[in-house]
C-alpha cells in the first residue's frame, strides 16, 4: 500500500454500543474523518461523540473496500466490525487491501467469547463454524455424538434452518440455542431441540450453540478416513472403505492442499481428503454426467459442499485447473496421455497415487514405478462370509497401488 495512505483504525463494537467500548476505541472514533460500517453499527454511535461522515457498506463488501479507502485517501478512517474484527470478521479483508502494518485493530470481545461465558462452556474445548455466506451443510461434517458446536449466524432464519438439517440428516435430538443481542440490553437465550425447534425467525443478532445428539440408527461417522461404504451414494463404482483408507494415508493431505480426484467416481477420496481439514480442498474430475452429479450430492450429505466436480474426460478436463498438491487417478490409467498429463501438472514434492484392479493398468504402474520410483503395493481384503452352517474367507479383487512424491531422492 501506498504510504500516503492513512493507518485505518478498525473498532469492533457489541450490542452494548457506545457505553462498552474502551477509552482507545472511542478515541478513534471520534478522530474519524470517515467512519464506514454497517446501518446496525453506525447507528450505535452518537452523534454529538462522533461527527465524521458516516458511510453504509454496500453489497457485496468484499469487491467494495479497495475503492471505498482509495476515495478517502488521506482523511482519517474508522471502519466498525461486529465483535473481534480479527474473527471472521473486516480485519482480514482489510489487511489483505491495505497492509497489516496500516492497521491499527481493537477487538471488542467476541460473540463466541460471551457465548461461552453465558453456557459455561470452555472456549478452547469449542468448535466454532460460520454460516455467513457458507453453504448450510458443511455442518455435517462437524456433526459428532457429544460435540458442543457454536455457529455464527447469518441472520434471523440461520437457527430454524440449521434445525431443519439437523432433523433430516438423523440429529434431531440435538439441543439447539440461539443466544440473542450477547452484552446487550435486550439479550435473550432461547432453548430447544432440533426436533420440535418452534421458532421459524429469531432476533438476526444471534449465535448458535449446538449440543450434538445423534439419532438412534443414524450412521456414524468417525473423524478419519474409510468411513462406511453405506454412507455414500454409488452404481459399484466407489474405492471401498479399507482401500480408501490406505490411499488417504497414502495421499497424505495437510491443511489448505488442494487435491485432483481424476476419475472421481462416487467422489469418496475427494469428500474424505477435505474432511480431513476443514481448509483442504478437492477437484473431482469425472467425465459421467449422472456420476458427476453423485458426486455433488455425496458431497453436500458429507458435509463438504465446497468440493468442485468438473465433468469431462481426463486429461483434456485438466487443462486450467489450479496447481494440486496431490493427485489421485482411480479410474481411466490407460487413457492415452493421462500419466503424463498428470506428472506434469504436479509441482516437486507433490503426491501422486494411483490405484488399479486391472492387468493392463498394472503394467502401466510397474513401468512408471521403474522409471520414477515412489512405492508399488499390492491391497487384497478378504471378508468373512457364511458357507453353509460355516464361516470362510471371501476375497475382493486385489488393488495394485502406486504411490510416488516428485522429485524424491529415487528420482
């Protein structure tokens, strides 16, 4: 950022309004040549206190700020935030605009913060998720027996709309509470299940506080990867639980990696990658219109909605996808260029794995494993299976695995 530009001051500020907030934020504030925030948050300051120019945040914000601060370069700016600026809230866009170091940020306490302090819960023990311009069902992923989860609202439907998916996704024994206007004079708890939850809109200030409780007969899904083959929606063609297991460990996510499911099938490496770490992301690449779409929907039920599937054929369905940190090919080894493409979008220390049932496939691994290196494994599952008044052994087809990081010393 340019140095004639001013430090902007961020305040964030609570229900309480004026009267809660420190001696350095009203300073600030009153110092404002320019005080941008929303309608709710200006209308909280006094008039005769602060007198700069008050400015509503259009929408969408995020495109706004850079031109916003650019017209009142050189005049004193106050930007107000709801709470801790800094917790999913201005701070961050503003910092990515202006620079951290023409920043000068102070947090009000947040409304996860008073929402512990009000239900007794510890605050490091938490899960805290946001709705605010995020798709619904990423809940999903973070739903487990016995979870305390506090999710930012979006406005005045979020709880009777959370209450619905937890009700059709087999958690309606949740206990749900909205906590209204927190360290306000009009601050209210309203308390109920998901099941019965009555209350179709509440006040549009509030925060979510989840108990979790899973219905009897509902799946359970555990933190890490192989979960249920019934938890997926497939036509046969799904990396079963025990091998996708193994090709998870083997892929190795990490937070914030970026992986190509190439041949995604029933989308199941990709939907397990990103449930790993709620910042990892997944390309499923599946050239089966109706497969593609199986995807989306395991997806949205496993709570990753966020993962893009792109229908097409590999490897011309490559072209222009951003840079992966791993790649997985489950299906198609053969198709001509594919191995290649592959190895050549994929940076020095990234990972590559493949897996195949057929001979032709095999060879194909074998050969790039004598040229490349990495590790050749071979996964057979047996599953035990009645035989008349008995028990034996019933064997899945092998799956050969090839699995190699470019630029490894054996290369």
């Amino acid at each position: 950022m340019n140095a004639a530009i001013s430090v902007v001051s961020v305040v964030g500020i609570g229900a309480d309004g004026w009267d809660g907030l420190p001696g350095t934020a009203r300073r600030a504030l009153r110092a404002a040549e320019v005080l941008l925030g929303a309608p709710r948050q200006l209308g909280l300051l006094p008039e005769d206190e602060c007198p700069g120019e008050r400015i509503a945040w259009p929408s969408p914000l995020r495109p706004a700020v850079p031109g916003l601060l650019a017209a009142h370069r050189g005049r004193a700016i106050a930007v107000l935030a709801s709470g801790d600026p800094s917790f999913y809230g201005i701070a961050r866009t503003l910092a990515e605009t202006v620079g951290a170091d023409h920043l000068r940020v102070h947090p009000h306490p947040s409304s996860v913060s008073y929402a512990c302090a009000r239900l007794g819960w510890p605050l490091e023990a938490v899960e805290t998720l946001s709705v605010v311009a995020r798709p619904l069902a990423a809940l999903s992923a973070a739903l487990h027996e016995g979870r305390r989860l506090l999710v930012l609202s979006e406005g005045a439907d979020t709880a009777a709309r959370v209450a619905e998916l937890l009700r059709t996704t087999g958690w309606g024994g949740t206990r749900v509470r909205v906590l209204e206007q927190l360290g306000g004079p009009a601050e209210r708890i309203l308390d109920g299940t998901a099941a019965d939850w009555p209350h179709e809109r509440t006040d549009p200030l509030n925060v979510l506080a989840l108990d979790c409780v899973r219905d009897p007969g509902t799946l359970r899904l555990g933190a890490v990867p192989g979960l249920p083959d019934e938890a997926y929606e497939h036509d046969g063609q799904l990396t079963k639980r025990y091998v996708r297991a193994a090709t998870l460990a083997a892929l190795a996510p990490a937070p914030g990696e970026l992986l190509w499911d190439v041949g995604g099938g029933s989308g199941s490496i990709g939907v397990e990658w990103m449930r790993t770490h709620r910042s990892c992301r997944a390309v499923a690449v599946e050239r089966s219109p109706e497969r593609a779409a199986r995807i989306t929907r395991n997806a949205e039920t496993l709570g990753v909605p966020g993962l893009r599937v792109v229908t097409g054929p590999a490897p011309a369905s490559l072209t222009g996808l951003p840079t992966p940190d791993a790649i997985f090919i489950g299906g198609g080894l053969t198709a001509p260029g594919l191995l290649d493409a592959c190895w050549e979008a994929l940076p020095s220390g990234g990972r590559l794995v493949a897996n195949t049932v057929t001979l032709e496939s095999e060879a194909l691994l074998a050969r790039w494993y004598g040229r490349h290196g990495g590790e050749l494994v071979r996964l057979a599952v047996s599953t035990a299976v009645p035989v008349g008044g008995f028990t034996g052994w019933r064997q899945a087809m092998p799956v050969t695995q090839w699995s190699v990081t470019k630029g490894s010393p054996q290369q």
